[in-house]
C-alpha cells in the first residue's frame, strides 16, 4: 500500500515542467468557446449591425429613386374670370362679314377655379447629392464604428481565451490535488484500523485511535473540498462554452513552456492591444467630427429631375401629359445665431476628454502589465521553494518509513513525515497552475495568440 502511495505521487511530480508541451484538449476547449459562447455571439450580431450602418452610409451617394402620384378632386375656392367674349366677340362678328360666313362662332366669358379638379400628377423622382460634406463625414464615421466594433469583439475573445485557460487550469489541480489525497486515503484508513486492532490486544492507546479518526476525517473533508472544487471549474468551463453545466470536461495534464516564458517576461509592446487600438479609434472618429463642425460653411448642392405625367381626367398623351423636370438645389448657411461655434467648442472638449482617457487607458495597460511580470516572479519563485520543499520531504518520509520499518521511528512519526510529502505535493501542485493561470494573464495583455 506504501509502494502504490509513492508511486502515484513520484507519477504526479514527474512529468509537470517539460518543454514544448501540446495543449490539444485547452485548445479544443478554446476553439468550442469561440464558436459557442453566448456573449461572444450578441458581440458578433453588434459588429453585423454596425457593417449594416455603414453599408447603409455609403448607400446616401447613390442616386435616390423614388415614385410618387397625386390626386385632387375640387369644387368651389378661388377662381378667375377670363373675359374671352368681351374680348374676341366683335372682332370675329367683323370678320364673319367681311368673309360672309359664320367661321368665327361666338365666345362666352370663362371663369376658371385655382383648384384643379379631377387632376392626376403621377412621376418618378432621382435625387442625388452632389456636395455634402455630412455625407462623407458620416460615411467615415461608420467605417471607424465598425473597426471599434471589431476592436470590442476581439477585447472579449482574449478575455474569453485568458477566462477559459484559468477555468481548466483550476479544474486540473483540482484532480491532481483529488489524486494526491486519495492515495493518502488508504494509508489513514489502514493506520486507523491498525491503532484499532492494537487498542482491542491491549496494546494500544485511545489517543493513539483518536489521532487517527482525526486524520481519517481531515483527508475526508480535504476530498470534499476538492471534489467540489473540481465540480465548480467543470461547471465554469461548460458555461464558457455554453455546453450543460453536468458534461463531463477531459483532463489533460499541462505544463509551463519555461523558454517560452522567459522570452515574454521580455516583451513590453502594447501597440497590438485592442483596448489600446479601440481607444485611438475612438480618438479618430472625434477628431472626423471636429473637422465636419469646422466645414459647416461648406455649401451642399443637390439635384433632382422628375419624369411624370400630369392632366385632367386621367387622360395620358406623351405630347401633353408627359414632361421632365430637372432642378438643382443650393443651401448656404448664412447666420445661425453663434451654433456652429459652440458647436466646434464642444467638439474640441470632446477631442480633449478621449485624448486624456487614451492616456489613462494606456498607464493603466502598462501597470497591469508590469504587475502581472511581477507576479509570475513570484510564482517562479514561489514554484522553486515547493520543488525543494518537496524532495526534501520525499527524503525525510524515506528516512523515516526506513526507520519506521527497523522500529526506530513511531507511526506516528511516520504520518507526520506523510502528511509534510502529502502538503508538499499539493503546494507544488498549486504553484505550478498558479504559474499557469498568470502565464494566461500575461499573454492576453501581450495579445499573444497561444490556440
């Protein structure tokens, strides 16, 4: 039973810190959440609706065709009279008698009404902008939305990728730590059961049966503990990637590529950081907008022409009815009463507040970045402190199960000797996905792609 604990532990501290590992089951996990996380999917609907926005600017410089017709039935209103008889009646009386005929018939006075009854106008209307500095100012507005947009999505993948490597990082010591307790499990149990035997013969001690039931329960609570911890990283991840929180998640041990390592502790470029990248976006579209405001005395020039028919009675003749209207149309801004001005002054305070956030985005990306290079010295450290602690409590419980065996040493000597290897094992263990999950951090806040 002794030979089986050493030989689960030897197996567990062997194989931790070996370069080139492949992560094949993280990244499987990895791409999964790409492709199935929930919020990761209403980002992409986002950056859909912001290619449609600017799909949608662009479409302003095309020409506009419209089709519109109207109606009117009218009685009564304003009218004029039109004296047609007083007019022509004795001059067509003279001529019926100079050409002794009746070729010039009498008239009667007319009196039309403004209102046009039983009158139809129907056309089809192009519009285009022929000078519109709005247009193009909104035009690459969209176009720097959707990179913002873009910047956004890519902010949440590396912040998915960093949350999902922790999440099996914390599921990965959990096992280890489960394993490591089990095979302690047996050896507690038979040393309770030994103290037991010897109470019953005579030649034991009740304390001695007590220390052992209380390290029967202290490695059935660590279980407890681990499972659950175990079970909760298992859930985090299926959430994650939007599987149900009960589907079984592989184990596969992981290990720090040290080379690696050391080559991004020297890295300090954040010029590829989306945070970074979203901000002076951010910076540009204002800057666009400043620069519109200025322009606000440029004159816009559109132009349209009509192709319709109108006439009375739903009559329609291509000679008459049929016409086609063409006009340009110039607006000029002359006075506004000091809004254009305010206007650029809002502008430029605006220009200011995103300059003076770039500024803290980028310290407070740096700070974070050095605090991360911090911690992981420390767990480097922290990690080489836990090897040495753990083989010299390998050599101790050696020595001591050596003597244990000879009768130089007590049992419980021996469980002490136990439970320091036990601990020293679970520390490195710990210390070594510390790294890990720090090693994680680092990454996204180099945007390193590691999938």
């Amino acid at each position: 039973m002794k030979l089986k604990f050493f030989t689960i532990l030897l197996g567990f501290t062997g194989g931790l810190f070996v370069p080139g590992f492949s992560q094949s089951k993280l990244d499987l996990y990895i791409q999964d959440g790409l492709e199935n996380n929930l919020v990761l999917k209403e980002k992409s609907i986002s950056l859909d609706k912001s290619l449609l926005a600017l799909k949608d600017a662009r479409s302003y410089f095309l020409p506009a065709v419209e089709f519109g017709a109207t109606y009117n039935l009218a009685q009564g209103g304003r009218s004029i009279d039109v004296p047609l008889g007083d007019l022509l009646n004795g001059v067509y009386s003279t001529l019926n008698m100079l050409t002794q005929s009746n070729a010039f018939p009498q008239l009667e006075n007319q009196s039309t009404q403004f209102l046009p009854n039983n009158f139809y106008d129907a056309r089809f209307r192009v519009t285009m902008p022929l000078i519109n500095t709005d247009l193009n100012a909104q035009k690459d507005i969209r176009a720097k939305q959707v990179q913002m947009t873009e910047y956004n999505l890519k902010i949440y993948e590396a912040k998915l990728i960093e949350d999902i490597k922790i999440a099996y990082y914390n599921y990965c010591t959990a096992e280890k730590a489960l394993e490591v307790i089990e095979s302690s499990k047996d050896l507690v149990e038979q040393n309770l059961h030994d103290n037991e035997s010897l109470l019953k013969n005579g030649k034991g001690l009740p304390a001695s049966v007590l220390r052992a039931e209380s390290e029967v329960e202290n490695i059935n609570a660590l279980l407890i503990e681990a499972e659950n911890r175990k079970k909760n990283a298992s859930y985090y991840i299926n959430f994650l990637l939007n599987r149900p929180l009960d589907e079984a998640v592989t184990y596969e041990e992981q290990s720090v590529d040290l080379a690696q390592l050391a080559t991004l502790l020297t890295e300090d470029n954040l010029d590829s950081r989306p945070e970074i990248l979203q901000i002076q976006t951010a910076n540009a579209i204002q800057e666009r907008l400043l620069q519109n405001n200025k322009n606000y005395w440029v004159p816009k020039l559109n132009t349209f022409v009509d192709l319709g028919s109108q006439a009375f009675d739903f009559e329609f003749n291509t000679q008459s009815s049929a016409y086609v209207f063409f006009g340009l149309n110039l607006n000029i801004p002359v006075f506004q009463g000091g809004r254009n001005k305010t206007q650029i002054q809002r502008g430029q305070l605006d220009l200011n507040k995103i300059q003076i956030q770039e500024e803290l985005v980028t310290d407070q990306i740096q700070l974070e970045l050095n605090l991360t290079k911090n911690e992981i010295r420390s767990n480097q450290a922290a990690l080489r402190s836990s090897e040495k602690k753990l083989e010299s409590s390998k050599a101790y419980l050696r020595l001591v199960d050596r003597g244990f065996k000879e009768g130089a040493n007590s049992l419980i000597e021996f469980i002490d000797a136990r439970n320091q290897y036990t601990q020293a094992a679970l520390q490195q263990t710990i210390q070594s996905y510390d790294l890990l999950k720090s090693l994680a951090t680092l990454e996204r806040q180099l945007s390193i792609e590691t999938y």
